[in-house]
C-alpha cells in the first residue's frame, strides 16, 4: 500500500477483497488507479475500517476484486447486499 496501482494489479494483490482507493483517477467502471488504503476479504471489517478513515481521506472509491454475480438469475443489487 502508498503507491497507485492500476486495477490489474489490484485484482492480481487483493484477489477477492475489497479496497478502498485514496487518490484515485477513473476513466470506466474497470478502468481505474489509485492508492489503497485499506482491504480486506472480510466486506463488515472492510466497512468499518472505510468509516474510520473517512475524516483523513475524505474521497474514498471502493471496489470488489472478485466476482460479484455469482448468479445472474438473481438481481446484482440483492448479491452485493448479502455478500458476507
């Protein structure tokens, strides 16, 4: 962490998790750099940790590394609400 990375190698350092970008600049949905802050698998910890350095960092992306749809018969946004 402290360096900007390209999605690429943040999907390749942090498989599965998410992370928090400080820094970021965003062209698409996929086509982002940025510095992380923080990440983890855990998505309640991650949050938490997200809240707490809100007043340091102000403007803070957040991305999953993984796979979100893991069942395209039901709806994304009801997957990334239980997703543990």
């Amino acid at each position: 962490m402290g360096q900007k990375m390209t999605w690429k190698a943040m999907v390749k350092t942090y498989p599965d998790e998410w992370v928090a970008l400080a820094n970021y600049e965003q062209g698409d949905t996929l086509d982002i750099t940025g510095t992380v802050i923080t990440h983890n698998s855990d998505k309640k910890t991650f949050h938490e940790t997200v809240r707490k350095l809100m007043p340091r960092y102000h403007d803070i992306a957040v991305r999953y590394t993984g796979q979100l749809i893991t069942n395209p018969d039901i709806p994304l946004l009801w997957q990334i609400t239980h997703t543990d």
